[in-house]
C-alpha cells in the first residue's frame, strides 16, 4: 500500500481542499489517528466538492482534537473484556480477534482509534491458543484493524488455524476494504475464502457514493463464491443521516447482493462529537424506511453500550 495518501503533502496534491480541510491538515498533533486513503478511494473524493460526505469520513477535523463530555478513549470497553492479547470478549459464545492494527483506510469515526497504527504485525499464537482452550466459543469476528490488508497466505493460514478449532462454527470478517480496494477482491481470494464456509463478510459502507462498478464487481465475485455479505453502516451526522440517504445506501447494496445489518448509533470515541448523529434522529430514520422500501432494506438500529455492556437494538 505504498501509494497511499498517508501525509499532508500527498492529499494537498490530489485534492482541491477547502480553507477548513486545509487548515486541518495542517494541525496533525490534532489528530485522533494517523491519515491513510487508498488511491481508488481518493479518486472518488475527487468527484465531490471540497467538505463533501466521504471527505469527511477520512479527512482530518480540527474538531477531533477536542474531548466531548462523556466521551472516551475505549468506548466500549473493551480494553476490559480482553480476554487475551488481541481478543475480546464481551459474549460468552462470541470472541472478536484483532488480527491488526492497520486499515487501507482509516475512518475519522474509529471506535479503536487507540489501537490505530500503519504497518505493526500482530503475534496471533496466544489468541489462537485460547480461542482453542474456550469450548464456549462458537462464533469468532475476525476484525482489527482490517483483516483484508493481510496477504492472502497469513489469511489462509489464520482461517485454517481457526477452522481447525472444532467448538468455532461461525468465522465473520469484518472490513471495508470492499468499498475502500475494491481491487483487492482478486479472482483468488474468493477462492481461498470458499475452502472455509461458513465463512461471512461484515462490510462497511457508509454512503450511496461508495457503490461504484468495481464495487460491485468485488462484491459479486465474493457471492459467487457463496460468501454472505451484509453491511454495517454508522449513523454519521451530515453525511448519511437522512432517511433518502440510507435508503439510496441500502437498496443500492441489496442490488449488489449486499445485506444491510446494523446502523450503529456512533459511539463516545473521544473526537467524534462533530461527526455523531443521535438517536433520536435515527429513530427517525428508521420510521421514516419502514413501510417505503423492501423489508430486507432496512438494517437493525443498534446502540453499543458505553463501558461494554454490549449491542442493544433502538
Ligand atoms: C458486535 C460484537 C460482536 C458481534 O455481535 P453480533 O450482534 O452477533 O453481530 C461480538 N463481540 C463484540 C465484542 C462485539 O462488539
């Protein structure tokens, strides 16, 4: 991923910005995490106006220098249902595994912001050995970070270590590197995910402006190979928080074979107030959906509890 637009230079050289973009560009001691853009995707920020939604979705704000009241580092505490180095565990049968701390793309809005770092392997071994010890655990996300910047031999690896395990039934990934490098979705990986089914992908798209062909080309090869996709979208204020927004989102996805899942309600991630939207208004939303578009359009609304007291539907 050496081509990435990962300084200030390399963004004001692709991007026509605004005074606001710019200036907070040029403030990185304000950042709540380092900068990373794909080229593909920075190409699709050029076809919006400067402060345009998915500029804001990975551009620098000012704003995130300054913590909201009630706000925190670990919003959801997980830091205190570690249950080993690099896995959570907030269920009795469900493990999430951080596989990484490095994204194609890193999103202003990150509940991990934390954990955030360019290009640091990860030592998986103890996970795994407890993910083996835990007969409990039936159901393992693996997340990170994004486990698809992983190269596709760690990654076949780690699904058969995981496949391996009798107890695990369920794998998930979860990531957005369909919407961010589409053009990872190689001919080959859906191949070596088809050797682990059941096997599903938690996608994260956020706007309807993501949905271009080489998405849904990614897409449907991922299907094809009989991996599930369903979509987790964040409630963003100002850039997908109306109710024609996420019903574009949502039924542009059910065309490209997409299930919407969640609308998470955004979290308390220190720096996020300027871009979280509130329950209220998606509540909104959702009554707003209801009843005008097809059932399987409509995501549940969900709320991920402060401190880790785990997903809770609106
Ligand atoms: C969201 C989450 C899960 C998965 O929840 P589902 O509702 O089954 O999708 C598992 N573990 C943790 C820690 C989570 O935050």
């Amino acid at each position: 991923m050496a081509n990435r637009l990962q300084t200030k230079e390399a963004v004001a050289h692709s991007l026509a910005l605004s005074g606001r973009e710019r200036a907070a560009l040029a403030s990185p001691h304000r950042w709540r995490m380092p900068l990373a853009i794909t080229p593909y995707y920075a190409a699709l920020l050029e076809l919006e106006p400067p402060d345009g939604p998915l500029r804001r979705t990975v551009l620098p704000d000012e704003r995130e220098g300054t913590h909201g009241a009630g706000e925190q580092m670990d919003p959801l505490g997980e830091e205190a249902h570690q249950a080993t180095a690099h896995v959570v565990r907030s269920y009795p049968h469900k493990a999430l595994l951080l596989v990484t701390t490095e994204c194609a793309c890193f999103c202003r809005y990150c509940t991990r912001a934390r954990r955030a770092r360019r290009g640091t392997p990860t030592d998986l071994a103890p996970a795994l050995a407890f993910l083996r010890a835990e007969s409990g655990i039936q159901d393992v996300l693996i997340s990170g970070g994004d486990p698809l910047v992983l190269g596709n031999e760690v990654l076949g690896d780690l699904l058969q270590q995981l496949r391996d395990i009798p107890h695990v039934d369920f794998l998930r990934l979860g990531s957005k590197v369909p919407a961010v490098l589409p053009q990872r979705i190689t001919h080959e990986l859906p191949r070596l995910f088809k050797r682990f089914r059941p096997l599903w992908i938690s996608t994260h798209f956020t706007h309807p402006m993501e949905l271009t062909p080489p998405v849904a080309k990614a897409c449907a090869r991922l299907s094809e190979a009989g991996i599930p996709l369903m979509n987790q979208t964040v409630l963003l204020r100002g850039i997908n928080d109306t109710a024609e927004t996420l019903r574009e989102l949502n039924e542009g996805l059910l065309r490209i074979g997409v299930k919407p899942y969640y609308l998470h309600q955004g979290d308390m991630a220190a720096g996020t107030a300027h871009l979280r939207s509130s329950i209220r208004r998606g509540r909104c939303i959702l009554k707003a959906l209801c009843g005008n578009t097809t059932g399987y359009a409509i995501p549940h609304f969900m709320l991920d509890q402060p401190g880790g007291g785990g997903k809770i539907p609106l």
